[in-house]
C-alpha cells in the first residue's frame, strides 16, 4: 500500500472516528441539554435527528462538490465547519440554537 493511501485510509478513518465520538457525546450530553435549556423530549430528539436529516441530504452533493473543487478543500471547510458548529453550540442560549447549528 502506498503511502498516499495510506493517508488517504487514515483521514478517512479518523472522519469516521469523529463523527462516531459526536453522536456518542450527544447521547450522554442530551439529558444535560434538555434540563439546562428546559428543552422538550422532542427537541432533544431533534438535536441528533436533524443531524442525520441534512447528513443523508447533503451526502451526493458533498461528494460531488468534491469532484469539482477537491476532495482535500472540501474536507478541510467540512472539518472548520464542523469546529465552527460544535464552538456554537457550546455557548448557545437556547435549544433552536442547538438544533440549527446541529443540522
């Protein structure tokens, strides 16, 4: 195996891996949520609901958005994104916050 695709194994992996570690911190972090914010059990469920929503959307279009402009520099906006999102919902004031910076 090459090195690039090595790199290429590794990245991709590690997308995974975070995308894994964010649905688990959600689930031991949503009952936290729905007392602190006063949130209802439904927009609790919308928190990681409309996550799953805009990722099965957005997924054709990501990949195709990649092979047109790179794969690298869409993973790159994907992954400051992503930062830029979770910085939010640490200091958001209610729970439409959350759930808007979720999806």
């Amino acid at each position: 195996m090459t090195a690039r695709r090595r790199l290429a194994l590794t990245v991709s992996a590690a997308g995974a891996m975070l995308v894994a570690l964010d649905g688990t911190v959600l689930m031991v972090a949503q009952p936290s949520v729905r007392r602190d914010l006063g949130a209802s059990v439904a927009q609790t469920q919308w928190t990681s609901t409309g996550y799953l929503l805009a990722v099965a959307a957005l997924l054709v279009i990501a990949g195709r958005l990649g092979d047109r402009y790179g794969h690298r520099r869409l993973l790159l906006c994907g992954l400051l994104g992503f930062a830029a999102a979770s910085a939010g919902i640490a200091v958001a004031p209610g729970i439409g916050w959350v759930i808007g910076l979720r999806v």
